[in-house]
C-alpha cells in the first residue's frame, strides 16, 4: 500500500514524522515535529538503517513488510542507541526473529541495557565492511555524537553516508523527503536549535567527525532526523562545522529576567545603543518567557551576549540561573560576553554572572551595570556604554 520514495537505486526511505509529541527528549518545543528517519536498502541482502520511535512502530513495521514483499529482511544496522532511533528493534525482531543486528560493542551493550537483546549480533569496527550484493557498506565510529555507540554507514557505491543524528534537524518531512524537491528554507533555524539542543556539548568529536570524513567522497547525507541532504549537504556541513567549533556570527542575544520591568528597562537600553551603534542582529528573551530551547539556539548562532538578572533571594534570577546551567552544560566557548542586574536591597546576581563569565573563560566586554531599584540617569547611561562597547568590538572583530 505504501508508495516509498526511493533515495538511490534500491534504498528506500521508511521512516516516520512525529506531530504529537510536545516535546523532543521530553524538554524541547517541538512546534514544527521531527522526523525519525529509517532507510531500507534492498540489494542481494536486504539491510535496515535505523528504526524509529516505539510510538510508530506500527506504521513503521508496515513499511518495511510492504518493501519486503515476502523476502526476508538480513540486517539491522544500528548507527544510535537513543530511543528515538532504537525503539522498534525489540518489536521489529518479534517480526524478524532471524534478522542479525549489526553494531559495534557499546551498541551490544545498550542493546541488552534497553531490549533484553543478546543474540543474533553482528559486530562491527573502525573501517569493517560489510559487503551486500551491488552495496558495500562500511563502518566508522563516531563517539558523542552524539552518545558513545554512535557510528556512521558510508555506501561505497551510492556514495551515500548514513550519519546518525550528525547534519540532522527538527521538523518533519511535509511529503518531500530530499532536499532537492522540497523548500528547505525553514530548516536552517532549526537545524541549530536542534543542534545548541541536542549535540551542543559534544563540539570535539564532531570536528573528529567531520575531519573524519573529509576523505570521503559523500554525495548523499541520511540523517536520523529532518531532509536527506543532497543539494545543500555542503550547507548543512558548513552549519554543522561552525556550530562545532562555538563560532558565532554577528550579532548580539540580550537574555533577561525581570519581575518587576527594572531588569528590562535596563536590557531596553542596551539594545538601542547595540542599534545606534550598528548592530543588526539583536535578539532579546525573557528568560522567563522564552523557551530556552530557543535561547540556546540564538546563544550557539551569535558572537556576542548579554545577560541580566535580578537578585532573588541572595542568588540569581533561578531561570536565569537554569539558562547558565544549560550554557554551562554544553561548554560554549568564544562568546563576548557582557552581564548586568539590579537588586532592592542586597546585590548578588551581577557578582554571580561575573563568577559565571570567568568559568566559562569568555572575554568580558565594557563595564557590568548594577543598579539599586528603580533605573536612574547614570546607570541607564551605563547600559548604552554597555551597549556601545559590545557593538564597537563586535565591529572591531
Ligand atoms: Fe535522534 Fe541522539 O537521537
């Protein structure tokens, strides 16, 4: 019943689109879905990539017996262990009983942690191929990226990398599946978000990754999630390769948290000095009403950031608090970075954003502004120089 597009002569796309779920990894919007990418290369053997969220397996298992029609499916290549890729394998070996699972040793070890499964294993190292009919895939590890089991399946034949969660994106595939035949302009955005959300921590190994398959002559990215690229792969590898390397473009996120609007006057006047003096790409979030999803998102795009907070009870803001833990978390570096609060009788919150600056290692730019109440004249003058100083070295950079 199902007509599947087919990637290349004889690989098949069967993966699924998640519309319901709220939440990526129950923490991230998922306003636009995300797809949980599966492929099905049918040669003398026939081999799966990847399989996809539990929550799909139903449709997810009809594909793949409508592609078999009758013949038997060899193999299982299992690139990622993270649920959203590894839910089905239990179900699909119910079906499958004599499918072999092929992965390396940290996938086995997963494999029996999560689906009880110990047998049938196919086990695979750095550069091993596995020849099957006009398709010769090989394998190479890719730890953290984004878990330690992570590996990728290059095709020799189809010059074709199956790259796991590497160069993937949220949103889901609106009836295209190649980038070629479908308007890919509102995946750039969330390919960061996804990127600052799900892969930001692990920068080293994925410059070990790209400078891996540098020696490859790929063709045809299949991620787990979002377009094959095929047309943009180079886009896609350009993104993924600044984002890795925490190089941010111009421009500026102010991130704020405010009871009261004290704390915002202050980010107001920032900003329009950052606008007067040239600065076209400003983004301002209350923290309080942004997802940080988001936040991270803006933070892992540009250069330059500003945050600000109010003392609440002797400490920070505590959603200004949870945002410097998620930076923190994913070790961004290289950022200019600027702070600035207020207090109403004791003031903690600016001296813990200078404590959060220096561990972070990250250039402080112009002078922090701390101000007692309500905004006078001087400190609003004190957030424009603020403002004019991160502009000039922004420009000076
Ligand atoms: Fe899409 Fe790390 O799983």
């Amino acid at each position: 019943m199902y007509k599947l597009k087919e990637i290349s002569d004889k690989i098949f796309y069967v993966g699924v689109n998640d519309r319901q779920k709220s939440l990526f990894e129950n923490m991230w919007p998922l306003p636009y879905g995300v797809s949980y990418n599966s492929y099905l290369i049918v040669d003398e053997k026939i081999v799966l990539v990847d399989t996809v969220d539990v929550c799909y397996s139903d449709i997810f298992l009809k594909k793949i017996a409508d592609a078999l029609n009758g013949r038997k499916l060899d193999y299982l290549i299992i690139d990622h262990m993270e649920p959203d890729h590894a839910g089905s394998i239990r179900l699909l070996r119910q079906q499958y009983p004599d499918v072999q699972l092929v992965g390396n040793k940290y996938t086995f070890g997963m494999l029996e942690g999560f689906h009880g499964i110990t047998r049938g294993l196919y086990e695979v190292k750095e550069g091993d191929t596995l020849n099957i009919g006009r398709h010769q895939l090989s394998f190479y590890m890719a730890p953290m990226v984004h878990w330690p089991e992570v590996m990728v399946t290059y095709d020799a034949t189809d010059k074709i990398l199956f790259s796991a969660d590497a160069f993937g994106t949220y949103g889901t595939l609106d009836g295209g599946v190649i980038d070629s035949e479908m308007n890919v302009e509102h995946y750039w955005e969330e390919m960061i978000r996804y990127y600052s959300n799900i892969v930001g921590k692990y920068g080293n190994p994925v410059q070990r990754l790209l400078h891996k398959l540098s020696a490859f002559d790929i063709q045809t990215i299949c991620s787990t999630h979002g377009p094959v690229w095929r047309e943009h792969k180079q886009k896609a590898i350009e993104i993924y390769d600044r984002l890795s390397r925490y190089e941010g473009e111009d421009g500026v996120v102010i991130a704020y948290g405010s009871m009261y609007g004290n704390t915002e006057q202050m980010a107001e006047a920032i900003a329009s000095a950052l606008a007067e003096n040239g600065v076209r790409n400003i983004v301002i979030h209350d923290v309080s009403k942004s997802p940080a999803s988001y936040i991270l998102k803006d933070i892992f795009k540009y250069k330059g950031l500003i945050i600000g907070s109010p003392t609440y009870c002797n400490s920070l803001f505590p959603e200004v608090e949870s945002l410097l833990s998620k930076i923190e978390i994913r070790e961004v570096k290289n950022r200019l970075f600027g702070y600035f609060g207020s207090f109403s009788w004791a003031g903690t919150a600016v001296k813990r954003l200078a404590a959060f600056g220096e561990k972070m290692k990250w250039e402080t730019v112009g002078t922090p502004v701390e101000q007692k109440q309500a905004l006078k004249a001087d400190k609003y003058e004190a957030c424009r120089a603020l403002g004019e100083a991160m502009a000039k070295q922004l420009i000076n950079e």
